[in-house]
C-alpha cells in the first residue's frame, strides 16, 4: 500500500486560528512507527483551549495538526515493526514517554520527565506533537492499539475519554467491589467514570451536576442515582445516603474548585479523592479534614499505566451501551462547525466526532 | 501485687483549670485491659489544645486525666489476660479501635468510626478516654506494647510520636530507597520523621522550617540539609537541589497553610505528599499541579495501622541517638511548669516529660 | 420475639456419625452476638470431610452443629446490639476473629493467630464453633451482613462460596481489567470465580476441568472458553491462546497437584497465580520458573478482607443469572440425602442447600 | 577522548572455553549508548554456569564477551545522550529492556517479553548481549548509574548483587519496620540480603546455613543470629524463636529445594516468601500451608524495577561495612584464576573481582 503525498488536514495558524489545507505532506514513519489513515478523531474537552491558546511545546503554527482521540487503520510500518500488520484497525494513545527518564523506567511514562522533548523520544500526539485531525497521522507502536473486528470506529475513539476515567481509579488504588463511589460532574470522562465503575464492580454510584438531562444519561449509563448540586446540598445529601459515613471513593470530573472542595466533605475516612478534572485555580480544600480523616487526593494525569487497552478491553465487551455518548458526527470539511457543537455545547452534545 | 485505692493524678476540671488531686480512685481493669503503673508521660503537641479547649467527648470535667505518651509498667491484669505479666515494662498507643466498625474490621482502628463511643469500645486514651498524667491508667491490651529490657522508660514515651511520623510515611506508600525526602517543620513529629526515614533507607532528607537551632537538630538526627524558610524561597531552593525534578516524597508536619501550599508545589511529577500536621483552616493547594503533575497527597490520622510497634522497633535498634529530643523532665507536682515549658518553648523544649 | 427453649438440629457424634436431633438448647446470644434463624445452609466441600474427620479444636461430639454457610433473619439480639434489628435478613461469614493478635488487628481475621481459642473470642462457624445445620445460630455481629430484600436466602447461602472465589483474586492484586484469567477446576469456588472475575472486569476468561458439562455451565455464567484438561494439554493449550505469552492470573481451584503444578508453567512472565484450592499433598512446582518468570504464588485462605460483603454487592446487582450454581434443595430433615448428593455428585449437583 | 581501536577481553569461544585476547575491537556506541572503561567487574554466581554451557541467545562463540557486574567510567557517548559526560565514575544494570513489550512498558524491564531480541532493543549485558570482562563495554544509557566520589569501583561491582536481594524483598511488598526475616543461604546474594534488609528496617534477622563462618560474617553485616541448618532443625528453630508464629518474611538465597520447602514450613500466617535461588528442579512446596496461612510465594528476577540505583543509594550512605564481602582481586590476565577462586571457593572466596 502506496501512501499519497500530501493529505487533508485541520492545521493551526495561530490562536484561534484554525484551516483546513489541502495539501499538507503525509507524514513517513520512522524506526517504531505506523502511519494511520484516521477514520474518526472525537474533540475532547481540551481541545477548545488549544485551539483558543495553544500548548506547551507545541509543533510551529502553521503546521500544528492537534486532535488525540483517534482511529483508523495501519495504512504503513516503519522500519522493525513487526506488531502490526497493514490494515489493522487500530485506536491510539495520546502519551508516549522518552523511555529514557526515571518515571518511563518506572512505567508512568504520562509523567515523563522529558516532556515535549522530540529528540528524546517524547510524544504526546495532538497536543505537543501533531494528531489526528488529518487524513493521516504518525505514531510510535507503543501508542496503538488493536480494537475488536466488531468495535465501530467511532466509539473507538472514546477509549480515550474511558481510559482517563479509569486511570482516576487507578489512582486512588482502584474500587473494591461494593464501594459506594461518587463522580463528581456528568462531562464526557464523568459519564464515562460511570461506565468505567459499574463495569469494575462499584456498589452505589452517585453522580452529581447542574444538568438534568446529563444526570438522566449517567442513569442510563449506570449510576443509580444523580444530585442536582443546583438544587440540593451535595455535602449534606451524600453524608445522608451514607448514613454519615461518607463516600468511598469519588472521581472529581466537574473541575470545579467547589467540586474539589466538596469532595474532600463528603468523602469517608480513609476514603480517596481521584482528581480528574482540569482546575483553573487553587482550591480551598479542608486539609484539617483530609488528616483527621486520613483522606487521600490524588491527582490523575490524563490515561497512563496501561489505562487504555484495560478501557479497551471492557468497552469491547459491550455490557453497557455507549452510543449515547457520541451525539454528533462530522466530515473533517465540517470541523469549525464541530468544534461550535461543542463548545457552545449544542444539542446536548456530548462527544462530537469528526470523520477524515 | 496489689494496687492502691486512690492516687495521684493531674486531673481537667474545667477548660484551661488542670489540678492535682491525691485521692483519685485508682482504675479497676476490666477483661482484656490492663493497670499500667505510669512512670513517664510526654506532653504532645495537642495537649495544651486539650487542656485550653477540652476534646469532643472526652470524660466529664472533674474525672478528666489526659496525657497519651506514656510508658511504665503492668500492675494489675483483667480477665482473660495471658499476652502480658505483672512487672512487663510496656508503653502505650492512644487509639483502640471498637473492633466492630468496617474499618476496625479492616484493621483502619485509628480512623474507627465508632470514635468515642465507649460503649462500643472505642477508646482514644488521653482523649475521650482517661490518660497518663496519673500514678496509674488503665488501657485495653490491644494499646499495650513491651518495650526492651535496655530501652529508658522516658525515651520510649517517645514512641507515640515516632508512630505518629512513621504513619505518615505508611499512608504514602513507605519511602524506597534513595528518594529524596522532604520533612516540613522541624517540631517533634518533624524531627522525628526525620529519624524514621533516615532508619527507612531514604536517600537526600531535606528539613525544612523557620528556626536555626531546631534545623540543627535536625541534621543530627539523619538530615542532609536544612532550608529556613524565612531566608530562602522553599520552592525554588527544593527544586533548585532535585535538578528541577521535585521532591518524591513529603512529611508536611508544620501544619500551615502555606507549608500545606508549598509542598505541593516542589513535589515531582508521581511524588507523594503526607500532611501529618494540625491545620486550622483550609489550604489553597494547586489542585491543577496535582492533576497535572499526578501527586498524591494524603492524610495521616495519628498513629494507626501497626506503625507504633514499628516505630518502637527501629528506635529498639538505637542507630539513631534520640537523646536530643527529649530536653525536660519534670514530676508530676511540676506538671503547671512542664506545660509552661511546652507553650512557651523555654529553653529550646522539645519533648518535656512528666513523672508521675 | 422470644426464642424455643430447643431446636431440630444436624449434630455430629463422631466421625461419619451425624445425626438429628430435635431437643438441642437454642443458643443464647452474649454481647455483641446476635441469634439467626436459620433458613437455608449450603453444604461446602469441606462439609463431608468434617462430616468423616471432624476438624481440629471442633467443639465435643455430641455437641457439634457444623454448616458454615447460611442465610435467615435475626430473631433475638444480645447485649449493646445496635447494628442489627430483629427480622433483619442476614448471611453470615464463617470467620471472626480475635481481635487481639497482631493479625486480627490489621484486618487479617481470617488468620486469626488465636485460630479456635474460644476465649480469646475466635470463632469458626461451624468449623470450631457451632453453625448453620440447625433451626438457630449464634453469630457475632462482625459475621453478619444484611442481604437485599429482593435477593432470596437459597441463593443468599452462596455468598460465602463467591467471597471465597473472590479472596483469591483479591490475593494477587486483583484482576486488571482486561488481563487473560484462567480459572482451573470447575467445581463450585471455580464457577463462581468465573463469575467474580466476570464481573470485575477480567479479560478473556478461560475455564478448565475434566468434566464437559461443568465446562458448558462456566460458559453460561462468563466463561469464555474451557479447556478439558483430559482431552488436550493444558499448559501448551493456554500458551498457544496467549501467543506463547501465558496467563495474567490463575484462580487454582482444583486442588490436585497437578493442577498446582500446570497453573505455575502456563502463568506469564510477572503473572500471579491464587491458589484456592485444598491439597491432599505436597506441589513439585517448578520454582526455577516461578523466579526466572517473577511469578507471584499466593495461597487463599477463606474469605477474608471483607471480601464477603463485596461478594455480596457484586451478587446482588444480579448481573449474571447465578441460578444454575443452586441445583439442589432439602430440608433438615433430609440432610442425609442431601450430603449423599454432594459426595456422590448425584444429578450434576453443584451447590446443595440444606433448609431447616 | 578518542576511543582505541582494539581492546584487551575474555572471550568465550565454547563451553568451558574462554580465553584472553588482546585484539578485540571497541565497541562502538549507538544512538543513547556509551562506552564504558571498565574498572572492574565482579563473578558473579552465575558466570561459572554460563562459562560451562552458555546462555539463552548469547552471542556467537568467538565474540561473546561476558561479565555483567561492573564499574568504570564513561568512555564515550552515542548520539543524543546528554544524561552523562565523559569521565563520570558509573556502574551498569545488566537488564535493559526492549521499551516496547507490555512489561516493558509496565515498568518490568527485567521481564521484557522481548528477552534476547537485539532488533527489539532488548539487552542482557553479559548473557544475550556483550558485558564488562574487558577493557571497555557498551551499556544503553538506561543501564549506567552514576557513583559517589567516594565510592571505591570495586564495592560499586556490588550493586548487582545488593539490588538482587532488594528485589527479593520488593517481591515480596517490601519489609516492614520490625518484622523477623529469614535469609536463608549466605552466599552473596544472601549476605547482601542482610545487609538491604537491615539498612530498611527489619527487626530480627536471622540467617541460615551450612557453613559457619559464612554465618559470622553475616552477623558482622546485620544479623541477629545464624542458624546451621547440618546442625539443627530449621523449622523448628525458627517456630521456636517466633513463639510458634513464624517468620514474617524470607529471602530464600540458597536455591536448594529443601531450602524452599523449608521456607515455607516456617513463615507465619500472611507471611511472605521471596525465592531469590537458581533452584535446578521442582521443590515440592506444602501447597495446602500456602493456601491455609495464606502464604504468598514471589519469584524474583534478577535487579528489576529501579532496585539498582536504590541498592546503590542505600549502600553510599555507608552505615554497614561492605568491605568482608570483597575477598579477592585480580587482574584480567589472571582471569582463569580468578574464576577458579569462585568455583572452588577458595580462601573462602565471597566476591571476586576482575580488574580489566
């Protein structure tokens, strides 16, 4: 299989500034890579702010492709590849450690030390490295990952968003079977926190927000009940359905300084707080609370550790229905309007995906 | 051996009112408690707090005998004793858990949710429980621990507080080998984290706080390097000593905001915070750097989880001399001047212990 | 409510000699003790073999009620019971604890150091203290748990089963969702294993057994495969399914030798394997393996670590359809021929409920 | 520093068949490599058995090089390396790992699936790849340490062997403060076994054996009592000093199956057994203890998981005298003498060290 030349692709020019060329050079593999022809690359919630700021490290305007929840198929190897094979159907990991530095050693390579760093090997595809809003996209094998013959490609590229939900569990030492578990804020990686619990066991899931029609989705979904945090005391309301003793575990997905805040409330002793969202500013927490209590908080940093084949694997099992969660499709002509989809949150849309 | 009917004792009639009384009815043990005949008894950090401001439920006033470090020796058995005999030289650990409550249940006995429930069995000695400011004090055989033939009853008041450092370490997931420590604040829970990490095999222990002399103490004890946070920005120089990378492990023992705030921010990348201090009110910490950084901060609730017998263990050794921390010894009469002593820091006081 | 002065109950005379009796002395709850009325006990593999040999420390011949595995609802409650109201439906835990040992204190009950010390508080239900075959049961509350109302007690029996299946995953660190687990010998702890590591997220889960119809009901309940260990090599059979890579994990629950001994060859290179099972004699396991391949081998003792109460949650969502373990009932009066059924396999049994 | 163009090394040209040359040309260092003047490099137990037969995928006889525990300084560096200059003082970690294999990408390096596949990047200094028995070597850069100062070459030729018996105890979770470990076998890897566990914290460390001064010497490096096992019953000598309990954990060294077997016949309840052994056959371990005392058995494979430079952290710090450990030196010439003091054990040879 022969690669064109140059490809389509959504390329930024600048903050906010965003075109779609025509002719953009087809990127060639090198030792440990795979070209993918990208078939569907879903926004994630960080997009919008790299299309409004940029990243850190990130490839020159100009030529900056982002995007980083994609699949596709292997349209070509790079040299010593032998894990894959020419048209495997294949979703992709946005972090890719230098292999180099202590933390990649340890295997937390979604903290490498060297990041942003290309010549040591560092990728983190679509935000410092381009991604998958194109035709075709470049990534190292350590970044890819077989899905099921019966998996749709569009949903493929929610593993992202489960992954992340699944490594703020993982960083709070995982849920023991039967733990009454809170998520905090019914976003896209909330919902998906949801999923990603029933899946592994939780006992109650509570899931709380400001939106009634997304509290309804995370019941069906599998929560077991929502709290308006509008309407009701979500301190108070928890402590109530837990006869005092608090949560167990909570996934704080809103990103919210109050959501951080009230998650230490609510939280049990000895409970843990999985940090997941993306917060603007310090929050206010009850570190009197956290000691007394023997809480613990832990930040979780995007999909490391294995999180996304473990998202993979219990997605392809299909037990709970995902489609809900993607709302709106687009061709990568549409991507401006995809992008309006999602931050002026159309039509309820929950994942927008766009189709190269 | 037979006990006294009444004795000693230094006993909270009132806040801020501790008075002697001689004619104290000495405690009857029940079955699976002991009678300790007290010989040493430290003052901690929240025994001035308790005898200010009193503790939720702890004894009426009138019958209130506090204190929580002490160390002597077993006068009288309940029933149904067989783990220790008359005359065992032994010190104490404040919690026993209720042993009926999910975490008791999981062996969490320091966070049991049952806390001051006597009926149930709790018992939080020198808290909600009558203590050792006494001649004698009565504790259930589970807060009863032998201590070495050649170990000093005034030293090994200090268990308490090496437990309360070593917890502190446990609820982070111990110290590997070679990592670079910091301890915050060099009082006596800082400086004996200091020890304790040192006899657990850290790498560079770094100490921080305010006051030279105590500093020096510290680097005694097993530090490498003190930084005084009034001379220098604690940030920058942590960073500056880990080449950028942060500090993989932190004991927050000073219990401030800013402390709290400043430990976040020079942790490394997976590096783990440990807040074992008393904070009055919340702290404004970076919660995006946790997220983004994926730290983990977690509370330490005293004393729990075996880390007393540990502790005592690796003071048994006595690599590390702990002679420097305890600075006063005073009698019982003197216990007015012993906690002058503490809440003003005369004459460089660390630990100050009574002799009943 | 107030209690029969006597009770119908199965008791065990001498080896191989139970009989019924219908003037036993209903049990009197002590503190903190709670008495069931027992409705339905399920009969476990080790039921037969205390049946013919009796167990060490069991109480006296003549007065021993054995059934560790039984559901009802509380009829009276002893002193300082809170927990528990009168009616409540309840399944017990066969193990409490001491309380006091250096085990029992982290939690570890179920290797009580105190092991059959009545005294000290240990107890064994139906092991070295009287259980389940009988119209009343005395239970300490820390061995009982509330059941569902929708969950019915015949099925209610077979959480201690499940719990057990479950303490064996939970001694190799869990199961990482999506990790390829294999389940060895499809008795009842391997069928419900089956359903655990279902429901926790397992990967492809391979059961394996020398019995087709046993093979056929693990695929009903989550399988995803079995293999006939006397029809095909097991060992290269797994290997060659995992790509010469080998199994994450190994539920041994067959208890032969053999068994043992294969679970160690077709295991992973940092693979763990439970061992479940109970063995007549010594394993040959090949120990270069296990450290050239950083294997984990970790005996399962009981149902500790609260893994009763998360079976319990884990069942009572009702997820996979547990039916086809129950295969049989009897009455207590029947409980001859319900023990022939189990030790002779009669009619494809597989959980035998006995009701009194 | 310009490299020569030829070196002097020992090379194995068959079984049993090595001999010096003075003509085999310098590595040449690839892209994050470097060149290593060896200083000195330690025999290790294993060396004399690859002597003898070989190893899985070494390199053709006539250029297999071998030797993996040693120090030296950084001779040269390949393209891209900037975490070391010329002339820093460092030692090597046999096992570099493919980068791309699942364990790999876990942090297991030392269990790459890729083992022995030089395309794939994997490397096993000195076993499937060339090692240090010459003038210089060539390490991936993420097998070099840098050394103290003050840290002789040759003790740093010990690092190897102290992070393999840090390893054992990391297998096994660590060892906490106070707890009774065996090291069973004191050869190197046992005596460092003493020396790793006491610089951590152990409490009582007993070593056992059948040489006597072996067991003097490691009760100068930290330990608190030998048994002779041609002289007593193991089992019961430490049943006995554990009051019946039995050890909390083992470091199994001395790769007998007896050995193993009585490993597990004397570890408590919970207890922990690490093999650290190369065993020749099956043990015939007591499955049905395993499973009853929920006893969990770790193989431990080589120096994996950053326990090198922990090992090289812990031994810096210089507390305990590693000195007794060194017994002979020679030089690269006297090669052949120096690995007839290992095999013969003369002089009671401990550690040799060649001196290139």
């Amino acid at each position: 299989m022969s690669l064109p030349k140059t490809m389509k692709a959504a390329v930024l020019f600048g903050e906010g500034d965003m075109r779609l060329v025509d002719d953009y050079p087809v990127p060639q593999p090198g030792p440990g890579e795979a070209i993918i022809k990208v078939e569907a690359c879903a926004i994630c919630g960080s997009d919008p702010k790299i299309l409004a700021h940029g990243w850190p490290n990130h490839p020159p305007y100009g030529e900056f492709i982002f995007g980083h929840e994609y699949a596709g198929s292997i349209a070509a190897l790079g040299q010593g590849v032998s894990e894959f094979q020419i048209g495997d159907r294949v979703a992709v990991e946005p972090h890719k450690g230098c292999g180099l530095c202590a933390n990649c050693r340890d295997g937390l390579y979604n903290t490498c030390l060297n990041y942003g760093n290309i010549e040591k090997g560092h990728r983190h595809y679509g935000f410092s490295f381009n991604g998958g809003y194109a035709e075709y996209a470049c990534n190292h094998i350590n970044s890819i990952y077989k899905i099921p013959d019966d998996m749709p490609l569009d949903k493929s590229t929610l593993i992202t968003t489960a992954a992340t939900s699944l490594y703020g569990i993982r960083r709070i030492g995982g849920i023991q079977a039967g733990e009454t578990v809170v998520v905090s804020g019914p976003g896209a990686i909330g919902l998906m926190g949801v999923v990603m619990a029933r899946l592994l066991g939780a006992g109650t899931i509570i899931l709380t927000g400001t939106r009634a029609e997304r509290l309804e989705t995370g019941l069906k979904l599998g929560a077991d009940l929502g709290i308006n945090v509008r309407e009701e005391n979500v301190v108070e309301r928890v402590m109530a359905l837990t006869n005092g003793v608090g949560a167990d575990a909570v996934l704080e997905c809103a990103g919210t300084t109050q959501a951080a805040v009230d998650a230490v409330e609510y939280t049990k002793k000895n409970g843990r707080v999985a940090l997941v969202g993306i917060y603007k500013e310090s929050a206010p927490l009850n570190v009197n609370k956290i000691v007394q209590w023997n809480i613990t908080v832990a930040g979780s940093k995007a999909e490391g550790e294995r999180s996304l084949p473990q998202a993979l694997s219990l997605l392809s099992r299909r037990t709970i229905d995902i489609a809900p969660l993607v709302t709106h499709k687009f061709s990568l002509d549409q991507i401006h309007a995809a992008f309006e989809t999602v931050e002026q949150r159309l039509e309820g849309a929950i994942k927008v995906v766009v189709k190269p």
